[in-house]
C-alpha cells in the first residue's frame, strides 16, 4: 500500500458468519469512523444496499442469470445473519450514512463461467495457523482465538485482531500458496482493488474494507492499476437479475452444503445476542426446554452444567468455554447421560431455526409477487419449520391450496410434498403434504418466471414444454399432475398427445404402465369439480390397446418379469374397474382368455385365478380343477409353487377358512418327493412369509386338526423320527413351539 493511503484505509479480515469477528468488526468501525465501507460481495448489487435498513436477518442477496426457457438454471447467494461481520458492516454504514459499496467481482462475472473453470484456493488458510498454535481442528482454533474475543468477564476492551490477522495470512499465503493465485481468486482481488481505487479517488479520508481474511494481503500490498486491468479485460458477463431474499439459520448451517457455513448457527446467534455470560445463559434455555417436555431440571443442575464448562476448558487448554463443553454439561447434568434426551436439545438449540424477513418494496420479478399473493389468500404463509396439513378437497380453501401446491411442483419449487395417509389409502377427498420454505425455493421462483408472470400461467407453459419431450408414460403421469393442479388447458393438450402416442405404441407394458395414473385423474376430477370425459376417453383407448396385446406379452416371462407382469396385471385391473362400462367388462372377458391360455407363468397365472375368484367370476370347482391340474403330479413343481404363490398373493385367509383348498395344497405337498420339495421350499417359503402371524397360526391349527397323509411312494411314516421337525415347523408358523 502506498504511504499516502496507508493511514486512509483500513483492512478488516473476518471468518464469514463469526460472531467475534462481527463483534471486532462493530467496534473497530465505530473506533475509526470511516467515510465509506467497502464489503466483500458482488458489486452489480450496489442497487440493494440501500435496503439494508429494512431487512430483518438472516438474509441472503441471490444473483439470477437471466436466458432463455430450458436453458441452465444458474444462480448464487450471499447470505447474511446478524452474526455476520459484512452485515454489521452494512448496517453500520446504514445507521451512520456512510458510502457503502460491494468490492467482489459482479454475479453477471461469476455466473458466465461454469462453476468448475472458477478455481479455488489451493488449501485451507486456517488449517496451518491451526496447525502451528497446536489444534487439529482449523474452526476450534478460530473459535479461542477470534470468535471468543470479548466474552472476558472482566469488561476490558479487547485488542483489535485484525493487525494480527493480516501478519498471520501474509504468511500462511506465502507458505500454501506460493507464486500466483489460482486465476479466478486473482481476478477476485484485483477487483478489490479496483473498487478500492475509485473510493479513495472520490476523496474519502478514511476507507475501511471488509472482507475474508484469505484476501488481506492481496489488498494490502497492491500492485499496479495496469495489472489489475489486464487481468479483469475481457471477462464474459451474462445478464442477471438481484434481488434480497429471505434466509434462515439452517441454511447457514455447515451440513446444508453451503461452503462457508458454520456448524451451530444457534450457538453463534447466541454469542453474539447474548448481553454477558453466554455460557450460563446457553444452559438456563437448555433447562428450559427441558422442563416444557416435562424433565425435572432444577436450576442446582444449571449451576453444576456451568461449573462443569469451566472445569472442561481449563482442562482442554481453552480460554473459555465453547459448543462443545457446553454440548457434554448439557448431556451428562441436564440430562442426566439419556443420549436422545440431549440429542433433541442439541438439534433444537444448535440449529435454532429462524428465518429472515425482506420488506415489500425490494425488488422482485412479478412471479414472486404473484405466489405471495396467493399464499396470503389461501392464509398459507411459508415456514422454514417443517409442518403438515391435511387438505379437505370437497372444500373451496382446501382445493386452492392443493392447486398451488401442485402448480408449484409443476414448476420445480417443492414447497410441499405429499404425504401418504395411512387412515385414507384409497381416499380421494384428502391430501396430505409436508409443507416446508427452504430459502433456495425464492431462487426457483425466480428460474420459474421465464415461464410466466403468474403461477397459473407459468405452470400452464411449463407442463406444455415437459409434454413436448414426454414420452406415453410420461404424458399419462403428467395429465394427473394436471388435473390437481388445475390447469384445464394444458391437461387437453397433454391428453391430445397422449392420444396419438397411445395410437401408435406397440409395447403393451407401456401401455399397462401408462393407464393407472389417467384413472386415478378421472377419479380426481370427479372429486374436484372438473370434468373428467376427455379423460376416461383416453383411458378406455389404452384399455382397449392393453387388451388386445396382453396375450403375447404375459407369455415365456422370466421369474423376476412374472413378477413384474403381476404387478402391472394388479394396477391395470384396478384402473379398468375404476373405470367401470364396456372397458371393465372388456378386462374380465381378457382374464378369463388369458386363465385359460398356455405358456403362462405360474406366478401370472395364479394372480390371474385370484383376481377372478375374488370377483366371484370362477366357481369353486372350476377353481379347484385348475388348481389341481397346475399341481397334478405330472407338472413342474417349480410352476406349481409359483402358481400358489401368484394365487395366494400374501394373504392366508384363503387357506384358512377354504378346507378344500387347504387339503388340495396340502396334498400336493405331501406328494412330492425330496428333491422336488427341496426345489420349491425357497418359494414357499417367501410366500407363507408374507402372511401376518394370525394367518399362519390359523394355517397351522388347521393342518393340525387334519389327518395324517399317507407317506409317498407307499412307505410308512416314522412319526418318533418326524416328531422333532414338527415341533420346530409348529414353531416356525405359530411362535408357540410343542405342546
């Protein structure tokens, strides 16, 4: 730095998000009084700052690059939380009226690259100053020696660190990262720079910078203004939209991904909020939200989790107590050593889930303005904590919020997700979703809005451009998803195209896999008010496709494909009695074709026998007959387990109360020889498996009660030698063993 402005500015290096640095910061800006603040932050964003005042932190500026639809979504956040020494900066500037401006290269700079050709540092600038202080852990070294800066009970005035830390980067730069910087992190400082420049030409008497401390020295010792030009000539900038958006604390949070995040963002809002004695303070609400769950903490157990801290730092070399000591007093005296007791405090406290406000007036594209309209309207204001609500669709409310859930889905925001019921499986007149805002959604706004100005229309053309690339499948699921959405235009469109793809597809799977979604929508749309022909239209068309060319495809099916086709076979018949008219009556007349036809699976052809009984649409004789003849001993065992397996489908019932079919499997049973019983035992097994434990204890009464079979083969039955295998076969099926 020249002499002439070394008095001018000054450098503050900080750790993003510490709270000792915010704190060190405050009080240096406020010692020294500058004219104009520069901090570290994308410098096309100079627009928002005059914001600062209104917003409520934890907030972030996001930098949108604004393309064409279908083109890569980019974008980048810098989020702030009153823990952070740029937002005190920022808000010191504000309040004293301060020239305030953002140093960093501009986003329309770092969004024209992909995020791979930016670069990065070569190694991490605290691991070596961590390293030579004796820690193995970089944060823990910067926790004693910056971030518990002013917790002194004494009430002195700290030393300012920041002399400190630019000597102390000077040299871990000049031992990790010698010669030149990676190019993006040099063309970063060099803009630096060059703000720094423009400021000290508009006059100012001093300047201070705030920024990581990585980037102290570059600032320090600045090279000629020609250098930095040449490196910032030429760079390749696209087009961007900024604007502030709401954040929240776990976001911040190190294991959200977030490269600079911080492990307990509740700890360090604690440190910073917290008037004197953090520690004790910590403590007293870890109490607290122990006794609101109904634990007897006393404040002796305060006292004790307090003076534990103390003794633990001593012990460790600390010069106060930090997260971790205060982590061990709250398991082992608060929580008495009940580990799930202390993990619920720590998630809770650690975390402290807050999330930021943003006022009216800062700038937003009009899709943004449009979804808070209509989440006011349906009172569903976002929430960073995770909640459920449970949709009544018969409702006027209940099916204006379901119609925004989904057209947001549509548009890859996942505010919400629905959520099984286990009371209402086959209902349709509930929804359940899990509602939760993660702040990166404001992002997928944003990206959405190339669709549209609104969140109907952007989810109308949206869906439009997903139908153009979708193939039958997809096209059948998306006119679903249309129908719940309530986008009456599209959902035509959708099933315009679904039409003429079902006209000319040749693969019944596809077909079998495309019909179940189009019934459930035509389902929906009974409930929902809308009109659901042009879909039963469609539907009764791939019933029709899926009947004519069932035949061949449920034919020579490998084990795991059988199983596949029962599946399929399960979906189709559901949705074609759904459906209901000729197409029901159609898929009956299918059944009946193919339990009668050759080459058949057993797994399918059981399944199919089943779902034919259960309508009362094949006699018990017939049923037996068949049955019998699948199991005669002339066929393959292998098949013929297969066949009782597809029938029986994972419920015993049948063999409980039907004595006839109960003897009819049991005799087979008792007629095969060891080699075949071996080979079938794997099968029958997984299937009497699948029965609920009352099932196979009716199973096995009923065998119980019934005759002995003769022996195969004429032999006789040795029953002093068969006593121990039936004691551990009634154990097996009842749970009881011999009695």
């Amino acid at each position: 730095m020249n002499t002439t402005d070394s008095g001018r500015v000054r450098v503050l290096g900080v750790r993003h998000h510490g709270p000792g640095s915010a704190r060190a910061v405050r009080a240096e800006l406020e010692e020294f009084a500058p004219g104009a603040v520069l901090v570290e932050g994308p410098a096309d964003a100079d627009p928002l700052l005059s914001f600062v005042g209104g917003l409520e932190p934890p907030v972030a500026l996001l930098a949108h690059a604004t393309g064409a639809r279908g083109g890569p979504a980019r974008s980048a956040f810098w989020p702030f939380a009153s823990f952070s020494p740029e937002w005190q900066a920022l808000l010191y500037a504000h309040e004293n009226g301060c020239d305030v401006r953002f140093c960093d290269l501009p986003a329309a700079v770092s969004l024209a690259s992909p995020r791979g050709a930016r670069g990065g540092r070569p190694s991490d600038p605290l691991a070596g100053l961590a390293a030579a202080a004796g820690y193995d852990d970089p944060e823990r070294w910067w926790d004693d020696a910056v971030e518990h800066r002013g917790r002194e009970r004494s009430g002195g005035a700290a030393a300012s660190p920041f002399a400190a830390i630019a000597e102390a980067m000077a040299e871990v730069r000049a031992r990790t990262a010698p010669g030149a910087p990676p190019r993006h992190e040099a063309r970063r400082e060099a803009h630096m720079r060059r703000v720094l420049r423009s400021a000290l030409r508009a006059g100012h008497a001093r300047i201070a910078v705030v920024c990581g401390a990585w980037h102290v020295p570059a600032l320090l010792e600045r090279p000629k203004a020609a250098e930095d030009a040449a490196l910032l000539r030429g760079l390749p900038r696209t087009g961007v939209r900024t604007t502030w958006i709401p954040w929240s604390h776990g976001r911040l949070g190190a294991a959200s991904g977030y490269g600079a995040g911080v492990r307990a963002p509740g700890w360090y809002h604690h440190l910073f909020t917290a008037p004197d004695r953090p520690v004790e303070r910590w403590l007293s609400e870890a109490a607290r939200l122990l006794r609101a769950e109904g634990e007897q903490v006393s404040p002796a157990h305060v006292i004790e989790g307090v003076r534990l801290c103390e003794a633990l730092a001593s012990l460790r070399g600390r010069p106060l107590p930090g997260l971790e000591e205060a982590a061990e007093a709250v398991a082992s005296v608060l929580c008495e050593g009940a580990a799930a007791k202390a993990e619920r405090v720590r998630s809770g406290m650690e975390t402290a889930e807050r999330m930021g406000g943003v006022p009216p007036s800062v700038p937003k594209v009009p899709l943004q303005r449009d979804l808070e309209a209509q989440q006011r309207r349906v009172r569903l204001p976002p929430r960073a904590e995770p909640r459920e609500v449970d949709l009544d669709l018969r409702e006027d409310t209940g099916r204006a919020r379901s119609a925004l859930l989904h057209r947001l889905r549509m548009l890859d925001v996942e505010w919400g997700v629905p959520v099984a019921d286990p009371v209402r499986v086959l209902g349709s007149f509930h929804e359940r979703w899990s509602l939760a805002w993660r702040p990166e959604m404001e992002a997928a706004v944003v990206e959405a809005s190339v669709w549209g100005e609104d969140v109907a229309s952007a989810a109308d053309a949206r869906t439009r451009e997903r139908a153009r690339h979708a193939d039958l499948t997809e096209l059948t699921s998306l006119a679903e998803r249309c129908l719940k959405a309530g986008l009456g235009d599209a959902l035509e469109s959708v099933l315009g195209r679904a039409s003429a793809r079902a006209a000319h597809a040749s693969d019944t799977a596809v077909l079998m896999e495309s019909l179940p979604p189009l019934t459930r929508a035509a389902r929906y749309g009974d409930v929902r008010g809308t009109g659901s022909g042009s879909l039963r239209q469609v539907a009764a068309l791939l019933v029709d496709r899926v009947c004519a060319g069932i035949g061949p495809a449920v034919s020579g099916l490998s084990e795991e494909a059988a199983e596949g086709m029962c599946a399929s076979l399960e979906a189709v018949h559901r949705a074609a009695v759904l459906l209901g008219g000729a197409s029901e009556q159609a898929w009956w007349e299918t059944l009946q074709r193919i339990s009668a036809r050759a080459g058949v699976p057993g797994l399918v052809a059981g399944r199919v026998h089943r779902l034919l009984r259960d309508a009362d649409r094949l006699s018990d004789a017939r049923l037996r007959r068949r049955l019998d003849r699948a199991v005669s001993r002339g066929s393959d065992p292998q098949r013929a387990a297969a066949w009782i397996a597809g029938f029986l489908g994972g419920e015993g019932l049948l063999l409980v109360h039907d004595e006839g079919l109960l003897n009819l499997v049991d005799d087979w049973l008792c007629g095969l020889d060891g080699a075949s019983f071996v080979a079938v035992l794997p099968l029958l097994r997984r299937t009497f498996g699948g029965f609920a434990a009352g099932e196979r204890r009716g199973i096995a009464r009923r065998v119980a009660e019934a005759p002995v079979s003769e022996a195969p083969n004429g032999s006789e039955t040795d029953m002093e030698r068969a006593a121990a295998a039936m004691a551990t076969v009634t154990l097996l099926l009842t749970g009881e063993g011999s009695r």
